[in-house]
C-alpha cells in the first residue's frame, strides 16, 4: 500500500515504482522502490514497513509518503506545435511522479 500522497493516485506511484500489488518482492526491492520514489524529488520522506499479514505466511509492505509542500509550475513556451495537454500527457505516460503530471 502506498499512502500518504494527495498529489498522486496509488496506481502511478507503483507505476513509477515497477511494482505490482500481490507480487513477491524482497527487502532489496523494497529499497530500491523506495530510493525510486525519493529520487524523484516530489517527496520529503519516503518510509517503508515490511510486515507479516496475521495469520498468514505472506508478507507485505505499506509506503508512507509525505509530499513536498510547494512546487513550481511547469511552463511549456517553446514548443507551439504542442498543447499543454498533450505535453502534460505525455509526461505523465513516461513519468508518473514528475511535477508536470499532478492531477
């Protein structure tokens, strides 16, 4: 589970993470994902906890985000045969968590 994010759905950020809700992952993933997400510069803290499920052999990990609180706009002047909406789109499609794809 990944909470804590007002800015971004949870489907982006394991989009951006490459995970996948019900897989098997490792400590080491969970490092990299987290390293992931705190490069992108849009959060002051990326926290994780590893956790066994009750009752149940699985494990599972819940991310704690807190979002940076201001951002710049994103201002697209020098490329006239795009809209903003299709620029913003397409940021969006290659990076989840840039500043550009806030919704």
């Amino acid at each position: 589970m990944l909470r804590g994010s007002k800015r971004y759905s949870e489907a982006d950020l394991l989009r951006a993470t490459g995970l996948k809700i019900g897989s098997q992952v490792t400590a080491a993933d969970l490092q990299k994902c987290a390293g992931l997400l705190n490069g992108t510069g849009v959060f002051l803290s990326v926290q994780y906890l590893y956790k066994r499920r009750s009752n149940q052999q699985r494990r599972e990990a819940d991310f704690d985000l807190t979002t940076a609180p201001q951002f710049l706009p994103a201002v697209f002047d020098n490329f006239l045969w795009f809209s903003n909406e299709q620029l913003q789109k397409a940021l969006h499609d290659d990076l989840p968590c840039t500043t550009a794809s806030c919704r």
